[in-house]
C-alpha cells in the first residue's frame, strides 16, 4: 500500500504473526511446525503482548503463506486503545 493511500478502516489489516527469520533470541521458527489450533480456540489480539486488560481485537484467517504465518487483525472498535491503535495502522505510522 502506498503511504500516501487512504486505506478502507473497515477493512482487516493483514499482518505477519511470523516468519522464518532469526528472531530476536537468535533462533528461527520453521512455520511449518506452528501449530495454531490452541490459538485459534482464543484468538485474542493484545496490545504490546501485555496480558493485563489490553484486548484491542482478535485476529482472524490465521494461515500459513510460503514461510510465513499471516494473521488478519480485527480491532475491536469500543475501546479507546483499540481505536487509537487502528486508526495508527491505518495512516501507516505503524508499520505491518
């Protein structure tokens, strides 16, 4: 998407969940061994990984692509975080 193109905020934004990249411990994921059925019983999405009350979303169409595991994320709109965080995506300040 070009930086300077009004993306449709109803629309989910695609992310990579994972890749097959060193990470930042110095190991790599073969995305072929993800398994995500635990996940996708509660597909949670968490504002900066932080377990306490940072729901923004959930994630959806969670699939493996080539070596990388996609996830489609769908904000959850009625909290003020969750907003602020879409709408940042959504002008590209953060990058997906």
């Amino acid at each position: 998407m070009d930086i300077n193109e009004k993306q449709d905020t109803n629309k989910p934004i695609t992310f990579v969940l994972s890749d097959e990249s060193v990470n930042s411990y110095g190991f790599v994921v073969l995305t072929e061994g993800i398994d995500t059925s635990a996940f996708e019983r509660n597909p949670v999405m968490l504002y900066m990984h932080n377990r306490d009350g940072n729901v923004i979303g959930r994630w959806e169409n969670i699939r493996k692509d080539g070596k990388r595991l996609l996830g489609d994320a769908v904000f959850d709109d009625s909290t003020e975080l969750a907003a602020s965080g879409k709408g940042l995506f959504a002008l590209c300040i953060y990058r997906h």
